[in-house]
C-alpha cells in the first residue's frame, strides 16, 4: 500500500459508490475542495485507488481549539475494507496537520462508522444528529500533538 497526496477530483468516484450512492454525482463535490490549505490523501494498492479522505482548514463553533481541519469524505472501496487503508491515510495526515499549527481534527461521522473513529482516538461530541438524504452522525474530534 502506498498514500499519496490526490486531487480533489480523484476522490469523487469512491465518495459516490461509498458515501452518495444513487444520489446526484454533483454531492460528491464538497465546498472548499479546492482551497489552497485543503488536502486530499489517497491509498494506492497494486497502483489502484482504494480509500480516500480530505481535510479542511475549518473550524467548527462547538470546538474550542483556534485552530483546527476538518477531515471529510474518508471511504474505502468494499474489498478493501478492514485492511489498514483508512487508518495509514490518518497517519499520513496528522502531521501534515500538526506542521499547519492545528492541534485538532474533527468530523461528522456516520454513528455506523463510529466505532471506527473512537478506536483511531477520535471522541464523541454531543447527540446524534440527521444528516438530510446521507444519514445520522455524530461529532468527533482527535488532538493532534
């Protein structure tokens, strides 16, 4: 496996078969994709894209930390669930995080995913929450040291 920094547009084929499937290609396309402190991480097996993520210079009002990302759109392809994918694009990102003078990311995660972030250190925030046409989440967020 290797991670590499992507565009934004090679993220949108997973994002739609993972996160927007049967919805309008164009929900894919998230504000501040292209910004210029964005950045969009990609993981590569046998030279095929398998998971994405991309992380966003914003802050969110419940969330002290002056500054913070917020990581967005993390999918993997369904064969290559439960291998490590998502969690080396975390890896990868975190210092890229730290270097930027962040000291937190936080993120809407669907309560299926859950249990997922809390066991890569992220915390709940709050109650459940609907997500119109996508599902419920729920906040979280990491320090980042």
């Amino acid at each position: 496996m290797k991670v590499l920094r992507i565009n934004a547009t090679d993220t949108y084929d997973i994002r739609h078969m993972m996160l927007r499937n049967g919805r309008p290609r164009q929900e894919v396309v998230f504000p501040k994709d292209e910004d210029e402190q964005t950045f969009h991480l990609g993981a590569f097996f046998e030279g095929k894209l398998v998971s994405v993520a991309s992380f966003y210079f914003e802050n969110h009002p419940d969330l002290p930390d002056e500054y913070q990302y917020r990581l967005r759109g993390m999918a993997t392809i369904p064969e290559f669930q439960h291998k490590g994918h998502s969690s080396a694009l975390l890896k990868i990102a975190f210092p890229i995080i730290k270097q930027n003078l962040c000291s937190l990311l936080w993120c809407n995660a669907r309560t299926s995913a859950m249990g997922y972030y809390q066991k890569v250190g992220f915390e709940k925030v709050g109650e459940e929450f609907d997500i119109p046409t996508v599902g419920p989440h729920v906040l979280m967020f990491k320090k980042i040291f």
